[in-house]
C-alpha cells in the first residue's frame, strides 16, 4: 500500500472529524517528509519553526523552512523561544517548544509532529534507562492530550527507512542537524550506535519494541478504568486528594491512585523515591506535622485528610493597612486589588473574587487589612479571646496560605478572613 495511503488511514483512525493542524517544522527530514505528505491531503495547515537558538546554522534553517512553506503554499510561523537549561538541554527546549507552540495554536487546531517508529524505540529505551513503570514504557501514543492541547503522531506506524524512501522518491531537500551526530546525547547514542545494531541482530526489532509499548499503553489504561470512580470519590472541588481510611489500601492501590491524580493535574510523574515520600512523609506523618513534598515546579502539601497540588509560595512579612469606609487600593506582594464600600469589602486576585460583607455596625468604621497576626485574638463580638490557630482550623484555611491571607481587624477585634 502507497505510503501517502497508509498516512491517510492514521486520520481516519484517530481523528477522523479533524481538519484542522498545526504541523511542527525542524527542516529535517522526518518534519519536511511530513509536511509534504500533508500537502497531498485536503486539510488545513500551517507550519511552524521554533528557533532554539542552539545552533550557529539556526538562522539558515529558518530560512530553509520559510522558503519550503511558500513552495507549498503553507502558511508559516517563526518563533524564537529562549531555554531554561536548569534541567538540562533537550528537556529545556522541549518546554520551550510546547510553551511556543501553544501560544499559536488556534482553538480547532492540533499540532502534528514527526515522530516516527525509530522515535518511538529510542523513547522507550530512555524510559527503560531510568525505571519507569508502564506509564513511562508505553513511550509515544498516536495521540497525546498534553495538559492544553492535542498531540498527532501520523508518522508514528512508518520506520526511518520508510520516510527516506519517500524523500528520496519525491526529490525533497532537507537540512542535517549537526547535533544528531554527538552521542553525549543519550538519544543520539541510541540512534547511531545501540539500535542499529540491534535492528541488524533482529529484523523488525523498532516493530516489536512499539508493540510492547502499546501492551504498556493498554496496561496503564486498565489501571486507569479500574481505579476511575475511586479517584473521582476521592477528588475534591479545590483538587484535593482524600486520603481518608487510605491505610485500608494496599500499596499498589495508593502509589497507582497518587499517579493519577498527579497525572489529572499535568503534575509530573514522581521518582519512586518522591512517591514513597508522599505515601510515607505526608500521607502517614502525624497529624500535628506539616510536611510537604518538591515534585517538579509543584509542591504536594497535606492538610488534615487530604493532599494539595500547590505552588511554591513566596514569604510574605507582616504588615498592616488601614480601610476606611470607601477606599481602593492595590495590595502589596500581589495581592491582589481590594475595594471597600461601606459593609462590602472586594478583593480581587487573578481572576478570583471574593466578597466580604462586614457586620451592619463596622459599615463606617475604620478597618484594618493584616498579614502575620498569631497568638491570642479578640473575636468580634465575643468576650473571650482565641487563638490563631483555632481560628485558622475554625476558617479551613491550610498552614501554607496563613501567610498569605489577609486578615480583617475592627481595633484589636477580629472580623473575618478574607480566603482568596
């Protein structure tokens, strides 16, 4: 069967109402193959290059793709993107890529790339190198719904050979990436000097390791079905994860629903060792602790019988202001606008708002906004005194948004909370 007809058969299978996408563009072969493939099809597309600015020869690459979009006739996009090398090179780029990508995607669209059936073996040997689990092992889906948009592999099912044949057959012209040659990549070391080698031993070795991934991809998908109403139980309307009667689990259970919770909110998957922290360190800690648990730019938190997905959160000193009964004023450390009108007080942060409406008798008297207020209180309207703490449990307000939350003060009294 002609490629170009197997290529068809992969939108009728996986996106058979799609008409609309955005294709990713290196300038290689794999990228230029796949553009011109589409450009045989009745879709919509266009094409974008990111310029990582790793190479002295981006500026020409970028120059190479322009010029093939317009023999085509294909709308093109240039964005140059700036890495965050911390975590390393290739993973820097590719959330440089995504966070590129997403902002020229249209809302019908879905990016295409080119990865291929080498890909998809070079993918499952660096998740095997680091001890993933099925998750990790089922290496690339044809489909792939990342947090914000939609991933299409149509060249996932052809080999490398194949998309040369092709090329080669079509007279295309591509540009060579200079670094595909310098295997102190590990994905390059796999490429050019451990899967060739095993494919020669093997014939159709890169068709049986895409099968094995695609068992992995099934087992993962099982796990999921069977642990879908209790993770939904378990789920509550700030994302929390409930850990209630959670020892009655056995370990399995609890590491599984962990994953896919963290995994429902585009957390990155945890080390073993990160997970066993979570289970051991925060699920099974004394209650009187706080811990908290680093797991990519997320913080997992707990907070009397539930998990949080948090940010890093900023100390924030204490401080005071002072509202009189019409006032309108920006907040210190990003707080937030607040606006106060008589009984009515509004905050406003991000794109939360939240209303608080002060006792009939406070309507014109001078208020106050705190930060950082611990000990003994006064309570408005009450003769005895509390402490914080009692109030912050009282106001379900979790330890590491105490810093964080205004307080609102009559004199020494306290009012009310303000949980934005």
């Amino acid at each position: 069967m002609p490629l170009l007809q197997r290529f068809q058969q992969q939108f009728e299978q996986w996106l058979p109402n799609t008409q609309d996408f955005l294709v990713g563009l290196s300038g290689g072969v794999d990228s230029v193959t796949l553009l011109h493939l589409f450009s045989r099809t009745g879709f919509n597309i266009r094409a974008i290059y990111i310029h990582h600015g790793l190479s002295p020869n981006a500026d020409s690459w970028a120059t190479f793709c322009e010029q093939y979009c317009k023999r085509l006739n294909i709308p093109f996009i240039l964005q140059k993107v700036n890495i965050d090398t911390s975590n390393g090179i290739e993973s820097g780029a590719r959330e440089a890529r995504y966070q590129a990508i997403q902002q020229h995607l249209k809302p019908n669209e879905i990016l295409a790339t080119a990865h291929h059936l080498d890909d998809q073996s070079e993918t499952f040997f660096l998740a095997l190198k680091r001890g993933s689990g099925i998750k990790g092992l089922s290496a690339m889906q044809a489909v792939t719904f990342l947090q914000n948009f939609t991933v299409f592999r149509p060249l996932l099912p052809f080999s490398k050979a194949e998309i040369l044949a092709y090329a080669t057959q079509h007279q295309l012209e591509w540009i060579e990436d200079e670094s595909n040659a310098d295997n102190r990549y590990d994905r390059n070391f796999l490429r050019n000097e451990v899967l060739p080698l095993l494919n020669q031993r093997w014939q159709q070795f890169s068709q049986m390791v895409a099968r094995s991934a695609q068992h992995c991809a099934e087992q993962q998908e099982l796990i999921r079905e069977l642990l879908n109403d209790e993770l939904t139980q378990r789920i509550g309307e700030k994302k929390q994860l409930s850990i209630v009667q959670f020892q009655d689990f056995s370990l399995l259970k609890q590491q599984q629903l962990i994953r896919l919770w963290l995994e429902k909110y585009g957390v990155m998957m945890p080390s073993q060792a990160q997970l066993q922290a979570v289970i051991f360190e925060l699920i099974f800690a004394n209650t009187d602790k706080n811990p908290q648990v680093k797991i990519g730019e997320k913080v997992i938190r707990r907070y009397q019988q539930a998990l949080y997905i948090t940010d890093e959160l900023p100390e924030i000193p204490a401080f005071e202001i002072k509202l009189g009964s019409q006032t309108k004023l920006d907040l210190p450390y990003q707080l937030g606008k607040i606006t106060r009108n008589q009984q009515e007080i509004i905050c406003k942060k991000n794109d939360k708002i939240d209303r608080l409406l002060l006792p009939e008798a406070l309507a014109y008297e001078e208020v106050s906004l705190t930060i950082g207020q611990q000990g003994k209180v006064k309570c408005y309207g009450k003769p005895h005194q509390e402490e914080m703490k009692k109030i912050w449990q009282q106001h379900n307000v979790p330890v590491w948004e105490r810093s964080h939350t205004l307080l609102v003060f009559w004199q020494d009294e306290f009012v009310a909370c303000i949980k934005n």
